[in-house]
C-alpha cells in the first residue's frame, strides 16, 4: 500500500482486485484540483493505457473513482 496518499491507494486497489498488473512505483498523479467542494485527482499507471479520476467529496466524505481507457490519438495540425 501507498503511504498516505489516498488516490494512489484507490488506484491500487482496484487494480488489485480487478487481476491488473502493475508496480506501485508506476502510479502517479498528474493533475489535481479543488473544485465545487470536491478534490480532483487525475491518476497514470506506466504500462497501460487505464487512466483515474479519484474524486473526494468533501461534503459527504466520500471517494468515488472513475475509470477510463484511452481508445485513440488523433494529431490535429494548424493548418
């Protein structure tokens, strides 16, 4: 388990659960935000192309997590 940081340990634990491989060390916040009440976290896991939105409700005191698989890039140019 990933010491107090609570949107690493969400991840983790669903990975986990969910048969994923996956190292700790390869779990990483990107972005983060306080926003209407809630705290955002955008979670990265190398290897993979899963990525997180762990929200904390400061409200209610509760953690949601959604779960998200990247399906494509597209390169938009200028001209």
């Amino acid at each position: 388990m990933i010491m107090n940081n609570k949107p690493l340990n969400i991840v983790a634990k669903y990975l986990s659960e969910n048969n994923y491989n996956y190292l700790e060390k390869e779990l990483f916040i990107v972005w983060s935000c306080y926003i209407l009440g809630n705290r955002k976290y955008l979670v990265g896991c190398e290897g993979n192309n899963l990525y997180f939105e762990v929200t904390y409700n400061t409200q209610k005191d509760e953690w949601y997590l959604d779960v998200y698989d990247k399906i494509d890039v597209v390169v938009i140019n200028n001209n």
